[in-house]
C-alpha cells in the first residue's frame, strides 16, 4: 500500500520515487511510528518512506500492547509528547478531544499530571503521524507486511532489505525501530496448557511470570474480568513495580562530583534518596527522576566490569524504581498481595508440565510444580541477537552487540558501533534495541529525543544545505 503526501499528483509518484532518496524503517510500534514522524517533520525534502512490519495494524508494538483498551498507561501525560520541544503536545491534544474531556472533568483545564488508556496515547500518535503525512506533498509512504529477515550492503554503499518479496528496491537509509520484537516469540502471551490441567488443577491458579508493569496490568486485567482464583506471580529477582507519588514529582539531584565506581554510586543514590525524604521534604522518586538526567554519562563511565555487574544484581530493582505504577494501582496491588489472592515468588521458572509450571525457588536446586490452569508470560523479552535479521547485520560487519548483549551497540542518535568505532553512514537502530548502551532508551522522551536526533542525521547526509525545521 502507498499513500502520498495529501497534494502529491499521482501521475509522478512513480517519478518522485525513484528520483528521491529512500528511507525503510523496519518495524511499527511506538519506535517506528515515532521514528517516521520525525523524519516528515524533519527533513525538508523530498524522500520515500516504507514502513516494514508483519502487522497489520499501523500503530501499536509491544511498548503499547494491551488486550484491554482501559490499560493505565504508567508516565504521566506531560512526559508522553511526541514533539520535541513542546511537552504540552499530548496535552493540547486531549483538551481538543470532547469525548475525553468529558470523561475526566475533575483533570480540567489540563491533564498534564493524569494516566491515560493505551489506547489514548495509541490515538494521539497515530493521529500526529496522519497529520504530519497530510503535511507533505512532496513524500510518499508505502507499507508493507513482509517481514524482514535479513539487511545487507550492496554495491554503491546503498542497503537490500530481504524478505518474502524478492522484488524490494535498495534503500539510502534503514531506521530498525523493532522495539522487543526480534525474538520471534512476543510477550504478554497466555501459554496453551494441556486440557489434561484442567482436571489436575485444584481450585482456578493462574501463574504469571514477569515482574514489570505488564505482570501488574495483567493482573488487575484478571480480577477485573471477574477471575477469582488464586494468583502467583513469578520474578527471577522478586521485585515489583513501586508506586508513583499523588502529584508530580519533580526531579532533584545533588550538585556534587558523581562518584565513578558502581558501589559508590550505588551508595550515593540510596543517601540523596534519605536526605531527600528525612531533610528536603522531598519523595525518592524525585531523586530517581533526576538521576535519568545523569544515566548515561554515569553508565558510560563504567567500566565493563561494572556494567555487568550492575546487570545481574541491580538491573532488576533499578528497573522497579524508575517503571512506577500509577498509586491507585500500586494500592490495588498491595491489597491482592496483603490478602494473599496474589503471592510473589522469588525464582526460575522452567518448563510447561500436564498440571502447570516447574519452578525452582531462588536459593534452591529443587524444582517443584505449580499447578495451574494458565500460565501468562508477561516478560519483556530482549531481543534474540542470534536472529536472522540481527545476525545479518553481524556478518556483514554492519553492528556489533553491546557490552552485556542486551541489543546493538549504539550512540545517541541510535547510528550503530563498529569494532573501531566508527558507525554505517545510513543506518540506525532506534529504541530498545540500544537499551544496552543508552540507559532508559525503552521510555517515551528518550525515544523522541533519539528519533528526531536521527532525523536530523538523515536531513544532513541527504541535503546538507537544507536546514532541519
């Protein structure tokens, strides 16, 4: 499917596309969707646009995958803006929206400091990608629904997209947006038990196996649907998303010198946290939304040691600081685990049975059974580096893992390290994928930020006398 710019004349599609550069974001979720509002908004020039994603729907990804359209997003509305610059965006939009305004009189005249659906955020960047399409006479967008399996260089420094269509033309530029997606399993998914569990199981037990924001929305989505049964919910590290304070919480962080080891870093966080609690009237979660403002110079001082280090045994309650939960979610949580409908249990979970799930308690070499009649995966699966389409890339000497292989090793603006660290002209990886380089590169702002960063990169190697806007 190809859609142009809103006053493009049809009669010189065909012409404009193959006299202007060509742009292939792979990949439709936020990241990509993010990825191709900013190259339309960015580069001032001509150029062809085509979206790569085995899904059909032109929005969503695994950032805003919700079986329920009521799914509380957990970022506030004033950090959800998908124009840099102006963090109003996502504001101004719902105060046009009458419906919504309707809905949330209390939030009015703003709802800057509210959490919305899923489905809201899904609407307004959709929506945003629509109007800055309908802007541009001058680009086409095409879609496609072939997965990529393979990225090469071919001659004259272009790339060749492999997939289910041999006919598909070089590119210029290739943006990997896939966010989690490549490791060709998903999450979020309800594992198939055997009918036999059925009859084994006790009383109704559902397992769910994660310990992020999605392991939470999961389980209220279960209660609210009117599920009564029991509920175990199983974390490798045992920690659970903390709760958001009531009212904004604006980030602080102490002036001085950061120390550069990953112990005395460690202990300067927890004392700024105690002073800002004990001494400033502040919440620590205002020192752990100033210490995002210092992630990645902290992170890249790191020496490698500590970078693993600080992935084995402090990832997991980082993790649980900075994804907070909306309160009135955190209190709901609290109750089930208060009450005893929902346990946490600390361990590894292992393969499906005919009752349930093996598990082996953290501390233990015993694995026992979980009987249950559904077990739901709601972990967010990094991405599978030895996947075809990662693993092109290898060979061909186009990227290389980072440090800790969580994803591609990659700067700022997401352009891919080689191993004398250089980057391909060309070529950029946006989002999670880089999540192993850049701290915090899976949320909403950073994600912006990279992608107009990117954009502007394009904009100069494409037409360097043209200005970005």
């Amino acid at each position: 499917m190809t859609v142009q710019g809103l006053f493009s004349a049809r009669a010189n599609a065909a012409a404009q596309i193959s006299a202007v550069p060509r742009i292939a974001i792979v990949g439709r979720g936020f990241s990509g969707m993010m990825t191709a509002i900013a190259l339309m908004k960015t580069v001032r020039a001509p150029f062809h646009l085509q979206l790569f994603d085995p899904n059909s729907s032109v929005s969503g990804g695994q950032a805003l995958a919700s079986v329920r359209a009521s799914t509380i997003l957990n970022t506030r509305v004033r950090d959800l803006s998908v124009a840099v610059g102006d963090s109003d965006d996502f504001n101004d939009w719902l105060c046009s929206n009458t419906a919504f305004r309707a809905a949330v009189p209390a939030a009015i005249p703003g709802f800057r400091q509210i959490f919305v659906p899923k489905e809201i955020f899904s609407d307004y960047v959709y929506q945003r990608f629509s109007e800055a399409l309908a802007a541009r006479r001058d680009i086409t967008v095409q879609v496609c629904n072939d997965p990529v399996v393979a990225i090469r260089r071919s001659h004259g420094n272009r790339f060749l997209l492999e997939s289910a269509n041999p006919a598909n033309p070089l590119f210029d530029t290739v943006m990997l947006a896939t966010g989690y997606g490549l490791n060709g399993e998903g999450a979020g998914g309800e594992e198939a038990s055997p009918v036999r569990a059925q009859r084994l199981v006790a009383r109704p037990h559902a397992v769910l196996l994660g310990s992020g924001i999605r392991v939470v929305d999961q389980l209220l989505q279960l209660r609210d649907a009117g599920y009564a049964g029991q509920v175990t919910i199983i974390s490798r590290r045992g920690f659970l998303p903390q709760s958001h304070t009531p009212n904004s919480a604006d980030p602080v962080f102490p002036a001085e010198t950061l120390p550069q080891s990953l112990p005395d870093i460690v202990r300067f966080i927890r004392q700024a946290c105690r002073e800002a609690e004990e001494e400033e009237g502040r919440s620590w979660q205002s020192v752990m939304n100033g210490l995002r403002k210092h992630a990645r110079s902290l992170w890249r001082s790191l020496p490698a040691r500590h970078k693993h280090q600080f992935n084995r045994h402090l990832r997991a309650i980082y993790d649980s600081h900075r994804n907070r939960l909306p309160e009135a979610m955190h209190l709901r949580l609290k109750r089930e685990l208060a009450e005893g409908r929902t346990v946490l249990r600390r361990g590894r979970a292992g393969r499906r049975g005919l009752s349930g799930l093996f598990f082996t308690p953290a501390g233990s070499m015993v694995e026992e059974v979980i009987h249950a009649e559904r077990v739901i995966d709601c972990r967010c699966q990094a991405p599978d580096l030895s996947a075809p389409l990662i693993g092109s890339l290898f060979s061909a000497g186009l990227a290389m893992p980072d440090e800790l292989s969580l994803g591609l090793a990659v700067n700022a603006r997401g352009e891919p390290f080689l191993e004398d660290g250089s980057t391909v002209a060309g070529l950029f990886a946006i989002g999670p994928l880089g999540l192993g380089s850049l701290p915090d590169i899976d949320l909403v702002p950073e994600i912006v930020q990279q992608a107009y960063a990117a954009a502007e990169r394009v904009g100069a190697q494409f037409y360097p006398q043209v200005k970005a806007v």
